[in-house]
C-alpha cells in the first residue's frame, strides 16, 4: 500500500533516535515526530475531522509544519498547504473551494488566516508554538492507522492561478510516495546521513516531496529555514553540514551574490528545479560551492517531478534530463501530432506521478487530459539521446511579425554578460508587429552597461528577429513563494522601440 504516513513509520523504526528535522537549536528526532503526528491526530479527530476531510495548513517552514501535515494524514484527512503571506481573501476562497473542514495556522499568518476562517465558516487553530506543544502532551496518541488507499487523495495542491482562479491539483498517496521514493533512491540517493536543506516552501511541490518527503523517506535529517536568505542558508549549510542543497534558480543567484565563501565539505550535491537554470548560473554555482548541480523539471500536477538529470548518467547542461521511474513523456505539436528530435512541441505527461484531476473542477480537468496525457503547457524538445530541453513556457511565447522567439533563448544570451544578475524576457503589445520582444534587467552592484549596449550585446548573438528592442533596468523581479521570477507581474508601457 502507498501511504506517506508508512514512510514516517518506517523510519520511526528503523532510525527512532535519529534527528528527523532541525529548525535551528531545536530538533525533533523520528520517535518524537511519530509521536506528536499521533497527538495531533487525535487532537483533529476530537475536532470532529474524519477521513476525507480537508484541513488547509499556513504555515511556514517550521518545527510544526511536518506534526501537522502528517498528523493531517494520520487521521485520514486531506492536506491543503498555503502559502502564509496570502491574504484573507485568497484563504477564503481556497477554503470555500474545496469545502475545508479545519484551518491550522501560524501566529504570523493569524491576521489573515483567522478572518479568512471566519468568512468560510471554518473551525480553527493558531499553532503558536508553547500553545499546540502543551495540547500535544495533553492528547492522548491516535493508535493505529487511518486506512488511506492507494488512490486517496493525500494532498491538494492549489495552482497560481496565472488564468483565471486557482485550481486545486488532487495529489494521491499513490502519486506522493512514488515521487518521494523515486527522489530518495535513484534521484538523490539520500540515506540516513544525508542532512537536506530546507529552504524551499514546503507548502509548495518542490519542497514538499524533494525535501521534506524525500528525507522522511530516507531516514535523513531536514534543517529548516523558514524564510530564504542567503546569509542564513549559508550559515545553515555550514553549522549543519548540509548535504544536499536544494534551490530554484534565484536562490543560487543570492547565494553567488553573497559569496559562499570557506569550502563546504560536506555538501555533495546541488538540485534545481522550479524554473529553467541559466547554463552560466549552472556553471558559476558549480564552480562556487564545488559540486554537481542537476536540474529537474515538475509542476504541482505531477507530484512534482517528472524528468531528471540521473546522476549516474552524463549529463547536458541546459537539459531537464530523462523521465523518471514510472514516467513517460511526449511533445505534441498543434492539432495533436507527435513529433521527435529536432522539432518543438507541448510536453506531454502521463505515469504513476501525475494528478487524478483538479478538484471539483472537471472542466479544466478535461482541458488538462488528452487521450489520458496531461499537457503541461511547456514547449520542449528532446535530443537523438532522449534527453529534454524546455524551450519555454507555451503562454510565454512572443510572436514578433509572425516569427516565434522563445524568451528563455534570449535570457541564456543575457545571463551571458558578466553585468546581469538576473533577466526576464517578455512580450509587450505592439501595433505594427503584434508583439515586441522586451528584456526587464537586474544589474549586478557597480555595473556600467548602458541599455543600447546591452540590446546590442544580444543584437550580436541572435538573429535580427529575436533581440529586444527594449530593455529596460530594474532594482528588483517580482517573484513568488519559491522565488521562481513572475512575469505575469512584470508591467511595462508599450513604449517606441528602438530599432527595427
């Protein structure tokens, strides 16, 4: 049977005195976690929550996130993490969308969490700290198990809603546990002394099965960071002697920018995933912290890793790897056809991974699924080795005069010069071509480069169709929980661009 709750109960046992997560002086080892997810199980359970129920968790990366979530799945419920820098409103609406039976939140959430439960008409709990831990000890531990199956739905994960409201991705038990044994022993290869970082928001997909399921799986330790900053990671990385450092491509940036400083023996491995990693940062961070970085590629619909950089196989940089165990991928062209080497197309998804479907949401459930392959909405394109490439986002294409430029191409040209610390390429409207291609830069500190040189830095590399005519310089990129860049957040006035 699949079941997430067995893979803590395994390592109970076989690594009970072991440290199972750390959030800085304070430790919990794997016979205290079981114990309190038993508690906070019974504690939910005398709250009135039963099997099936949904209980929505805001809560940041804390020496209570995995009590909850697991004690969530103990007693047979749904897990629903949120981000805790949402706002009422937004709670509300996941709430409400997915009829959520309890709300446990975090004393920094409670300004928005609280109201937001009001408004759903949902019981809740603040966690604070001393509070929950003297209701622990006070509930007696739930015996035995809940029962989930195989294709129960462990966790729902909502989208960002880039079009339209947020959707709910339905995770099975099944789809968690394949991703997380299939991250700890042929991705990874964690064992009980690995110690992973634990910077990535565990609310999110990435984080949730890559880091703290895959170290639950391995009897591995997670050393939390509760909100990412580069001074604190590289403090963790070293007081912890971490192993595995686990990021998105911004938090490699920082780290770079920082300085990583005195070698870090212990670390062994580097993974990326969230969004594409510019070959230069790949390079420069490997050559920085002294390790292999490997790239990987998931959305929250499957689970979420879905290729991969083996790393007992070679390696391309700039690729997102091979399908993982139990996996299959395609790219599908326009109108349906599939097509091979040397041509793009949309991924195309299906395995032991991917989602039963959006909740309460058959719609976009249908949308999603054709001839039962989940279409990713990414552009890829695979070499003669099997090896994938994403090209872009499908939405994020820019149609310029009929002419199709992929802005990661034009973002890997920029990463290039030694004066830009990070890029985002995107489509402005434009009355003569349809679309301008437009590059929003951040300068790294004491930089000189002008905007002309820089456009005519890219003018040099690409063809004539494809370099910005504008670019513009910025202090700052929005960007979102995992500090993925977010486009859709990038304004710009259609302004008269320079060249033709």
């Amino acid at each position: 049977m699949s079941d997430l709750c067995a893979l803590l109960a395994r390592s109970a046992r076989s690594h009970a005195d072991r440290t199972a997560v750390r959030q800085g002086d304070r430790v919990l080892t794997y016979r205290e976690l079981d114990d309190l997810t038993a508690r906070f199980a019974a504690l939910l359970r005398a709250r009135g929550v039963r099997a099936g129920d949904r209980v929505a968790m805001v809560l940041p990366n804390v020496l209570h996130f995995p009590v909850v979530y697991y004690g969530i799945l103990r007693a047979g419920g749904v897990v629903v993490p949120m981000n805790p820098l949402l706002k009422a409103d937004e709670i509300a609406f996941v709430l409400r969308d997915c009829a959520t039976r309890f709300l446990v939140a975090s004393p920094s959430s409670a300004d928005e969490a609280v109201p937001a439960a009001a408004m759903a008409g949902v019981e809740h709990l603040v966690a604070d700290p001393a509070t929950l831990d003297a209701q622990l000890r006070l509930a007696p531990p739930m015996t035995g198990a809940a029962g989930n199956a195989d294709d129960d739905t462990a966790v729902i994960l909502y989208t960002s809603g880039t079009t339209g409201t947020p959707k709910g991705a339905e995770l099975t038990h099944r789809n968690l546990v394949s991703n997380a044994l299939t991250a700890a022993r042929t991705l990874l290869c964690v064992g009980p002394d690995d110690v992973l970082f634990g910077g990535l928001p565990l609310f999110h997909a990435f984080g949730q099965t890559c880091a703290l399921n895959t170290a639950i799986t391995a009897g591995a330790c997670l050393t939390l960071l509760p909100r990412f900053d580069s001074a604190t990671a590289l403090e963790i990385l070293r007081r912890d002697e971490v192993t595995v450092f686990l990021g998105v491509p911004t938090m490699y940036t920082a780290l770079l920018q920082s300085g990583v400083g005195p070698a870090l023996p212990r670390l062994r491995l580097g993974v990326s995933g969230g969004s594409a990693l510019p070959v230069e940062l790949l390079h420069a961070a490997e050559r920085e912290l002294g390790v292999t970085v490997l790239e990987g590629y998931g959305l929250s619909e499957t689970s979420p890793v879905a290729c991969f950089n083996p790393p007992d196989r070679p390696r391309k940089p700039g690729s997102i790897g091979l399908p993982v165990r139990g996996v299959e991928l395609r790219l599908v062209a326009e109108g349906g056809r599939v097509v091979g080497p040397g041509e793009v197309g949309e991924l195309a998804i299906r395995g032991e991974n991917v989602m039963k479907g959006y909740w309460n949401r058959p719609d976009a459930t249908a949308r999603a699924f054709q001839e039962g392959w989940f279409h990713s909405g990414d552009l890829a394109r695979v070499d003669d080795d099997g090896y994938y490439f994403i090209v872009d986002r499908k939405k994020d294409l820019v149609i310029r005069g009929g002419y199709n430029v992929y802005p990661r191409e034009i973002e890997e040209v920029l990463y290039r010069h030694p004066d830009v610390a990070e890029a985002a390429v995107i489509g402005v409207p434009d009355p003569a071509r349809g679309e301008e291609v437009a590059a929003v830069v951040v300068l790294r500190p004491g930089a000189l480069i002008t905007t002309d040189e820089l456009r005519d830095y890219v003018r040099q590399r690409v063809a004539a169709y494809k370099y910005p005519r504008i670019v513009r310089f910025v202090d700052e990129l929005p960007k979102g929980a995992t500090g993925k860049i977010l486009k859709r957040d990038i304004a710009l006035a259609p302004p008269e661009p320079s060249g033709t």
